[in-house]
C-alpha cells in the first residue's frame, strides 16, 4: 500500500475491554483491504463473519460497528495527504 516507517506513529494506543475482541477481528482481517488504483478503499467484510466466528464474537452487529469506526480511522491514516 506504500507505506512506509514514517506514516507510523510511536504512539501507544490503549485497547478499551470492551473493544478487545472487535480488535482481534480488525488486526486479524489486516490482509484483507481491497485496494484500488488510489490505495486501499476498505475492508473486504467477506471474511468478517468467518472471522468472527474463530473469535467467538457473540453480539455481530456491535463488533461490525466497532470494526468500522477502526476501518474509517486506519482510511485516514493510509491517505493523509493523498
């Protein structure tokens, strides 16, 4: 995707509890951005409901949520300054 060590931040960022297994889905889905000719537009959500399974995400629909606040965040990330 053409990043590189200077679009990482060194910033530690805390994972709330509550958000945990959402982020073990993320991180787990990290493989799985569609791309196009002006980067990565999102995630390919095919796999989130396997994913989710081998988690063992029980309320789907909060995880998704979370999974995309996570997906709009890393977006902006990926293309400042695009």
């Amino acid at each position: 995707m053409g990043l590189t060590a200077d679009d990482f931040d060194d910033v530690i960022i805390d994972v709330w509890p509550d958000v945990w297994p959402a982020f073990d889905v993320f991180q787990s889905a990290s493989t799985q951005w569609r791309v196009g000719m002006s980067g990565a537009t999102g995630l390919d959500y095919n796999c989130l409901p396997w994913l989710m399974r081998t988690q063992g995400i029980d309320d789907e629909a909060t995880a998704l949520h979370d999974i995309r606040v996570m997906e709009r965040t890393a977006l902006k990330i990926m293309h400042k300054g695009a």
